[in-house]
C-alpha cells in the first residue's frame, strides 16, 4: 500500500530510511562524551543526552575539533566583516 504523504516515498520508488546514513557532528569533545557514554550525568546533561539519544543512534555521532569545523570558518568570516 503506497502512502502519498510518506516522506520517504519518491516517485513511486521507495526510499528505506535503513539505506541513509546520517552523521552527526560536535565541536565539544565533552558533548560527545556525554553522548556516548553510559554514565549518569547531572539532571540538566542527563535530560539533554537522553533526548539526543533518543533521536539519533550514539555511535553516529562524531567530534569535528574547531580549526576543522566549516562553521568556524564562516564566524570567523563574517566577523571580519562587520
């Protein structure tokens, strides 16, 4: 049974959400320990982590360090040129 208001349904072909391969990306060291670590953290981290985890897998999570990270290139961009 085909459903028109499948958002993963093209053109008559399906696309299984199983064949897309989602990365996730930090800056933070720390955030991705708390990600993919299975301690108990404080409430407010602990809240957040479980939320996260909730919506994307741990192990498809990865560190980006800032001297790598595309986005600090554009800050750093448009900071010069204001």
């Amino acid at each position: 049974m085909k459903n028109s208001m499948d958002p993963c349904s093209q053109n008559g072909n399906r696309l299984y959400q199983s064949e897309i391969k989602i990365f996730y990306w930090t800056d933070s060291t720390t955030a991705l320990c708390w990600i993919t670590n299975n301690k108990p953290w404080k409430q407010y981290v602990q809240h957040r982590v479980q939320e996260i985890r909730q919506l994307s897998p741990k192990k498809s999570w990865s560190c980006c360090p800032g001297p790598e990270n595309p986005q600090t290139y554009h800050q750093e961009t448009l900071r010069e040129t204001i």
